[in-house]
C-alpha cells in the first residue's frame, strides 16, 4: 500500500494513494484515460487551433540558432528551421535531422579543434538519445554511444570522453541511479575514468580549455554546492580537486591559474583564481556566466532578468560595457582561442549571433539577423510578494495597447532565470491585442544566490505567493489572466490552482512535476531532492503542505489544461495523470493532451506547431478571442 500525506484540518494525515496505477502507463486503463481525454480536449477546443497553426507555423518556423563552434575548418552551427534541424560548416549542409528518421531532433554537437571530425546526438525528444561520431574527410561513422550522454570531448579518431548520466542501472563501482560518470572511450570500448565512489545525485560537467590541453570539471550537488576539478585532459589520474565547498561554482577559464565564478556567502558572483585570490568582487548585478577571452575576462551580468555584458582585464580592471537595444538574453555559445561566439535573443528577437574577438570589438554576425515585423513594446513593472518582497515582470504587448488579456509565464527554481527569449506560439497573442507577462520570481537565479535559495525547499511557498503577487496585481487592473508553467512551472502553476483558484482565469500546466511526495521514486526524479527536498525524511511535512496532488479540494476552480508527452522520461506523465483525474472527480473544468509522439526535450516542429496551436486555442478560448 502506498500512502500519502493529506492536509485535513491543519493536521496531516495518511492516506491510501487510489491512483498509483496511472504510473504504468503500459495499464490498459491508462492508455484508455489519454484516448478518452485526448478526444475530449480536441472536442473542447473546436476548429481554433487549425485556424491558429498557420500563423504559429510562421513564427516556429523562423531559423534559429542553437548552437555554434569556430574550429580551423570553420564555424559549426546547428539550427532549428521550419521543418527540421541542420548541422553546417559555414554555409555547407553537413546534416538533416530528416536523414535520421521521422520525429528526430538533433540536440547539439560536438567536434574536434581541428573540425575534422564531428559528433552529433538526437533523439524523438527523449533525453535517453544515440551520439554519432563521424570522420568529416570521407563520412564514415566511426562509432556510435547510446543513452543520456553529454560533455562529449574528441581526442582523436579513436579516443572520445564522454559523460554518462545513470538513470535506472547502477553505476559500474556500484552507485544507485541517478549517478554520473567520465568514461574513455577508445575504439568502441568504455574505461570509466573519474567519478568513482560519487553518490547518487551528483551530476558531473566537463569542459576543456580552448587549446584543448586541460580538463575542467564541475562535480556539484543539486544545485547548492560543487566542487572544480582541473589537469591535462590526456590524464584523469591527474584531475585534482581545486576549488569548491558549500555552494556553486564553476570554471571559466585557464590562464596559469584556474579562473572560477563563484556563488560562495550566497552572493551575486563574483570571479576567483583556484589559489582564492578575488579578481571581480561581487557587483550589484549578479553575475550568470562568464569566460575569458585571451587577456580579457568577459562577463554576462543580469540587470532585473536581462543581460548586460562587462569586460575586464585579468587583475580585474573594468574595460568596457556592452549594452543592447532592448531587454534580452546573451548567452555563451563557444569559447575560441581567439574569438568569443555569443547569442542575443529577446521577445521579438528570434537570435542575432555576435563576435567578441581578442581586440574586444563587438560585431554582428554578417548572417541574416532574425527579427520579426511589427510594432511592439517590452515593459516592465513590479508586483509585491505577500512578505512585501518586490517581484519583477516583463510585459511584452503591442505598442499603446492595453494590457486586459495576459498570459502570465512563471518557473521559479532551480537557479533558472526567466529572461527574455523568443516565444514564437505568443506572437499570435501580441498580434489579435493580448499581452504576455513573464515573472522572475524566487527560485531562479535574476538576483543573487540568495534569490535562489529563498524560493528552495522549506522556502518554496515563497515562490507561488510571488506568483499570486503578480496575478492580483494584473487582476486588480481589470486584466484576464491565463497563468502558464512547464515542468518545474508546471508545478508553480498547478499549486497556484489548488491554493488561490480566485486569481487565475485560465491554467496551462506543462509537463508538470505535481505528486510531491513521489516525485523521487519516478524516473529522475531523485536528483531534484537537493532542490526540493526528500520525502522520505521530515521534509515530507513541507513537501505535503503544498503538493498540488495532495492538495485538491472542492473549489470554483477555472477551466484547466494539462499536457504531457508520452515519452517524456524526465518528469513521468503519471504527475499530470494523476492530478487531472483527481480535477475531473470532482467536476473540475479540466481537460487533458497527452503527445504520443515526443518527450519533455521537444519534438519535430509539424509536431511542436501542433501542440502549441493546441495550448493557444487554449488560451484564445478562455480570452474569448
């Protein structure tokens, strides 16, 4: 019997979970539920989502870059176009995504200094995928890896490391999943060559210098402590501990001495050498990410969730600022011995690829800049928490519209930081006068370690009452508001209904993480204790306080939409599952899209416009658009 905590008058109480039979999902009755819903939720949206994927198509379709690596050959660049994934070499077509099979994404790349030779891993959407690995000068595949493999580093022909991520089986020194390990792989055969007698749920990033003579390892814990590992790559017996203790931190860089961000104190980020000498000290902003470039470091900092980028000498001397013409999101797309690859990207900005070289101009690539048409406005206000705590929002609209109709986006975990980014299925919103808000509430990383930390664990209620903050501030100006969450946000959203159902007109809840008391026992599920806490200790008091599982009652609940992938094998479908049956038992206006064909990753683009026509029509219907 599989019990769970109930909240009955202040006190919790045990009770017998009646639904733990929806986590088979090869049971006859649950394949019978998602036929049954599917039906009922395609019923219920009507004709709009066909008349909506013309125009999501348009948006989804635009180029975007995922990815980019400058090697001597040239520069590597994967995009997402309107009906698969391309790998290039400059403008050459190395690879479509429709040559390995139908449903395939390709999810990134790796290749060798020289660029002779490339790996690539894809998979239907799944996380569990199949890397390649193929000789550049005559084509031939020269191996293949199967499972959750990243980190990928091409020594030669031969000689791969790569980094595996146990997800059910132990480890080959014994460790219970999740667990990750370094292997070597050499002409088909695997040695695992760091990570021995690591527990369970600490993950391992690997990384190497530009020049490709050093190891840099991260070996962190949840995401609230790690440790910096560092030697020549040739030789793991050498990788040695330099840095780390009881917070984050991560290599950026080798230049003599280890350079390292670091989060220690809870602070906003501040750069150190591994000896512990303070190059940057924390500034005002947090810092997200940084690396150097020759004699430079170069520095991505957040002002209120968007970036702004400052350069500095190796003794810490600021250079320069880099600002941009709108709220955006610059990221780090590759670090080169002697240019630095990033992309900017914001609401109505697909990507624009930029170029920092050694001289420390910043150009814009000369490929075609992705934006889109029409008159728009990115503003920003502040709602307050219920402990009086300032919440920031983006409120992305057509210009001089009003702002009656909004689609509130929240996440609030896992040091995630809601910056702007392009989201093609809104723009339809934007064009027929709705608005979409995105909130950067505690959890995420827009203000500090300590933001993070406020917004984990004993600490997440913090993060659905900064939610609610911003609801009723949209509602107290006469704004209809769908509030929209996925996986982590799936859970935001979904505890929002079960504990304010008055501030929300409509909820959009994505493969969620819903049943908090067995989150752990499905699928990956226990590598987010760190984040969440266990149930199987005291935690489960605060864990059962809010689960939105264990906390459906009878309410006046708004129309709700679940969805989930079948095959999605990071959040187990079982958690929207279970919490939509719990809805429809009590009368709730809850409907459900199970995806058959994808997983939580994504999915081919017929089959990703097809579910946001589905999510829009959604929210077009609760707008009454």
């Amino acid at each position: 019997m599989d019990l769970y905590l109930l909240l009955m008058d202040g006190n919790l109480e045990e009770c017998e979970d009646k639904l733990i039979w929806m986590e088979n999902l090869q049971d006859v009755r649950v394949k019978n539920f998602i036929a049954v819903e599917n039906a009922k939720t395609k019923k219920f949206l009507g004709e709009i989502p066909r008349k909506l994927e013309k125009s999501i198509e348009k948006y989804q379709g635009l180029p975007f870059l995922l990815q980019a690596k400058l090697t001597e050959r040239g520069y590597f660049k994967l995009y997402r176009t309107g009906k698969e994934y391309v790998i290039k070499l400059d403008s050459q077509i190395l690879l479509r995504s429709s040559q390995l099979g139908e449903n395939v994404i390709i999810r990134g790349f790796w290749t060798d200094i020289k660029g002779d030779i490339l790996a690539y891993s894809y998979s239907t959407g799944t996380d569990e995928g199949v890397i390649n690995i193929v000789n550049l000068k005559n084509g031939e595949i020269l191996d293949k890896i199967w499972g959750s493999i990243w980190d990928l580093v091409i020594l030669d022909e031969h000689r791969f490391y790569y980094v595996k991520f146990f997800r059910k089986e132990r480890t080959p020194d014994g460790i219970d999943a999740p667990s990750t390990r370094v292997f070597l792989r050499e002409n088909g055969k695997d040695k695992m060559v760091f990570g021995e007698g690591l527990p369970a749920s600490y993950f391992i990033e690997l990384k190497t210098t530009p020049d490709g003579k050093y190891a840099l390892l991260t070996v962190s814990y949840g995401w609230s402590r790690s440790s910096i590992y560092f030697g020549p790559l040739e030789d793991p017996e050498k990788w040695r501990k330099v840095y780390g203790g009881d917070f984050m931190c991560y290599p950026i860089g080798y230049r003599d001495v280890v350079y390292i961000l670091s989060y220690e104190d809870g602070g906003m980020g501040k750069i150190v050498t591994h000896e512990g000498k303070e190059i940057i000290p924390p500034q005002e902003m947090p810092l997200e990410n940084a690396t150097l470039l020759g004699g430079r470091i170069v520095g991505v900092y957040l002002r209120d969730a968007s970036s702004v980028l400052k350069i500095y000498g190796l003794n810490g001397t600021q250079l320069d600022t880099m600002e941009f013409d709108m709220p955006g999101t610059v990221e780090i797309l590759h670090t080169h011995p002697r240019e630095l690859l990033l992309r900017y990207s914001s609401f109505t900005v697909p990507y624009r690829l930029y170029r920092i070289r050694k001289e420390m101009a910043l150009i814009e690539s000369q490929e075609i800049r992705q934006e889109i048409g029409g008159e728009y406005e990115v503003g920003e206000d502040w709602a307050t928490s219920r402990d009086g705590t300032k919440i920031h929002m983006f409120i992305v609209k057509k210009k001089d519209a009003r702002c009656t109709k909004a689609l509130v986006f929240g996440y609030g975990g896992f040091r995630i930081s809601l910056t702007p980014h392009f989201y093609p299925h809104v723009i339809p919103l934007l064009e027929h006068g709705g608005c979409f808000v995105v909130t950067n509430l505690r959890g995420g990383g827009e203000y500090g370690e300590k933001w993070h930390v406020s917004g984990m664990r004993e600490n997440k209620q913090n993060v659905f009452d900064d939610f609610v903050g911003c609801l009723e501030k949209l509602k107290s100006q006469g704004t209809k508001v769908v509030a929209w969450g996925r996986s982590n946000g799936g859970l935001l959203v979904s505890t929002v209904l079960t504990q304010r159902p008055d501030v929300v007109d409509g909820a959009l809840i994505g493969y969620p993480v819903i049943d908090m008391l067995r989150f752990h026992k499905l699928y990956i599920g226990a590598a987010w204790i760190p984040e969440y806490g266990n149930p199987d200790t005291e935690d489960r008091e605060f864990l059962g306080k809010y689960s939105p599982y264990h906390n459906v009652r009878m309410a006046e609940y708004p129309p709700v939409l679940i969805y989930t992938g079948l095959y999605d094998d990071r959040v187990h479908p079982a958690h929207a599952l279970k919490f939509a049956k719990k809805l429809k038992d009590l009368d709730a206006p809850v409907y459900l899209r199970v995806e058959t064909k994808s997983g939580h990753i994504g999915a081919s683009q017929r089959i990703r416009v097809k579910e946001l026509a589905d999510l829009m029509a959604f929210v077009f219907k609760i707008f009454g658009l």
